[in-house]
DNA sequence: CCGTATCCGATCCGATACTG
DNA sequence: CAGTATCGGATCGGATACGG
C-alpha cells in the first residue's frame, strides 16, 4: 500500500485507503457483487478508464477489493469488495445516504429520480 | 458549498463534502461537542492552523460543521457538529475502527496504546 | 486566541495514444 | 475487454508572515 506519510492515526490510514474522486463511488459500485471493469466503467458516470484502473489498482492495493482473472479472448475480470472493503461499503452507505438527503433539501430530485433513487421514507 | 462540479449523484456531494487531508479527523475530533480551535488544534497532530481553518470553513458551508462566537477578549468560538455532521461521524467512527483493524493487522499496536486507543475486542 | 493572504512545490486527474 | 504510458493544467497543502 501507499501510505508513505506517517500513519499515526487510524483516519490517516482510511483517508489514504479512500481518497480520491472516485474510490467511494466504486465501493458502492461493487455492492451487490463481482464486476467486471466494463461494468463498472458503465455505471459511474464520466469516470475514464484511466482513473478507473488507477483507483482499482490503489484499492487492491490497501486490501479494499480483489480480483479474479479469467482465462481465454475475450479477457474477463472480476473485481469485489473483500471483507475490509465491505466494511467500508457500510460507511459509504451512510454517506450515500447524507448525499441524497442534502439533494432533496436542495430541490434535486428529479437527478434522483432519474438514476432510480428512492429518496422517500 | 462548493460543489462546483455537475453533481449527478449522492456520492460525489459527499466527496465535496469531505475531501482533503483532514476533514474526517475534524469530524472525530468533534464527536464529543464543543470544541474551541485552539483545542482541535491541540487535538489532531501536525495540522496548520491554516488547514484547520480553511477546512472548518468549507465543511461549515457544506452544513457539516457550525460555530458559535463569543464576545469580548480573549476572543472565544466554538465549532460544534451540525445533525448533518452527527451523521457523518456515524461514518467516520466506521472508518476508525477499519483504521484500527488494519493497524492492528500490521502490528501497530504500539501507536494506538501510546493514543489510548482501545483495540481490544 | 482567532483569522487571512501569498507563495510554491507536490499531487491529482482528464485527454490521448497505445499494447496484449 | 483489460491494462499501460505520457503530458499538462488544475488543485492541494505546507511554510510563513501579517492583522483583529
């Protein structure tokens, strides 16, 4: 892993574990199971394949997801949230959920409502 | 806030919302209340007084964080957790206890004894 | 004690092109 | 489909000095 700085907290080792724009966005990605890259490319928005691979590559590295490689054309991988990453997912949930309560306070719903998010309790 | 950026979903508000090196560790910092600045800067290790307050001030426009403002000198202000910022420390007290786990994996017991951290189940 | 401003190197990330 | 390499602009964050 890349924790080069001095870790001498426990929120400095996950901030190195989650930062960047996309690493929460991929947790949630692969919340319901193993994912090919195609997958995931597909289901986060703007994201390029470049960050995609980087931001897999840091997360395997600090032990938040894994892979499995397939064998044969087309080439097939697999990527899933190994335990950590699952216990990770359970923040990235809550913060999901914070997400969706400041858009219905901002009035933006209909981005909600278009992605298939249920806001209503 | 600044979320400059075309958010198209939860998760990347979030990511406005506490992105930078030590937005989290201020989350914690402030789980038990009230807290002057000067007391979180004593508190989380090796932080600027500028950081400390330039992120005080992005989370408070984000609706994390507020403050209260004394009067007279020496001048006092309290910084304390908005409800939005309770639930996110939900998710920060998780992403302590992954820290834990892994510094415990890798044997860095030593750190969290000498921070009084309990690690023991 | 609280807060602001500037400068500058380090890092991040998007675009793009390319390989197996 | 999966993965790598490079380049350049934007952003981040530490040092430092100053002001209320």
């Amino acid at each position: 892993m890349i924790i080069r700085e001095a870790c001498n907290c426990p929120l400095e080792v996950v901030h190195g574990m989650i930062k960047g724009k996309w690493k929460t966005m991929i947790v949630y990605q692969l919340k319901d199971g193993n994912t090919s890259l195609a997958e995931l490319e597909r289901g986060i928005e703007q994201i390029t394949q470049k960050m995609l691979l980087q931001h897999l590559k840091e997360m395997q590295a600090s032990g938040i997801v894994d892979k499995i490689t397939g064998e044969g054309y087309p080439l097939h991988v697999e990527y899933y949230l190994t335990d950590r990453g699952k216990k990770l997912l359970s923040a990235v949930l809550i913060m999901q959920e914070i997400g969706i309560d400041y858009m219905v306070e901002q009035g933006q719903t209909e981005l909600l409502d278009r992605k298939g998010i249920d806001y209503k309790r």
